[in-house]
C-alpha cells in the first residue's frame, strides 16, 4: 500500500513540477488514433504500468489494506487515468496545490475501507 501511495504522489509532484505536457498523452491523443504502430507501442508501454500498479493494488487488497471487493486492474486503469486528468488539469490552472490536494483525495478515497 505504501509503494502505490507513493507512486500517486510522485506523479502528483511530477505533474505539479512539470513546466512541459506530457509527449505520451499527446501522442495518444494526437498520433495514435490515426497511426496503428504507434498505438501499439504506446498500448504496450501502458501494459506495463498497468500490470505493475494492478499487482500493487492485489498485494494491498490481500494484505487487507484496501477493500477485497475492488477489481485490482479496474482500480489500476482508474488511477492511471486519473493522472491523466491531472495534467489536463494542470495545464489549464497551473494550480500545483490543487494537484497535490487531488492526490491525497485520491489516496483518501481507495483507502477507505
């Protein structure tokens, strides 16, 4: 639990500290639909993130830190694409408290049992 903790407020810090959009989501948005290659490659990267925040979630879920009645990779996809929203957020604010507020709701609100 702790090392997913941390890794929603690193990337909280990150987008808060980060002067620059992220390359990845423009791409996504902007290339990928129309570009099957790169798609593909950006889906595997993705893949990657999402294995390792999902075995995360069931280490926590069968410690009994979280809640046993959570999809693990329905939660990893949901906090993925929270970040996500963050930088959108980010970019439109320039709030970096804001973020860093998001992420311990964020926290707050899987934690919850």
């Amino acid at each position: 639990m702790q090392a997913l903790i941390r890794i929603i407020r690193d990337k909280a810090a990150w987008v808060a500290d980060s002067d620059k959009g992220c390359l990845g989501i423009k791409t996504i948005f902007e290339i990928a639909p129309e570009d099957e290659a790169v798609r593909n490659l950006l889906h595997k990267n993705n893949e990657i993130f999402l294995v390792m925040m999902t075995d995360l979630i069931q280490d926590a879920i069968d410690k009994g830190e979280l809640d046993g009645s959570e999809d693990a990779s329905l939660l990893a996809e949901y906090i993925m694409t929270t970040f996500t929203g963050w930088k959108q957020a980010f970019i439109l604010n320039s709030d970096p408290i804001k973020i860093k507020k998001m992420s311990e709701y964020l926290i707050k609100s899987i934690t919850r049992q």
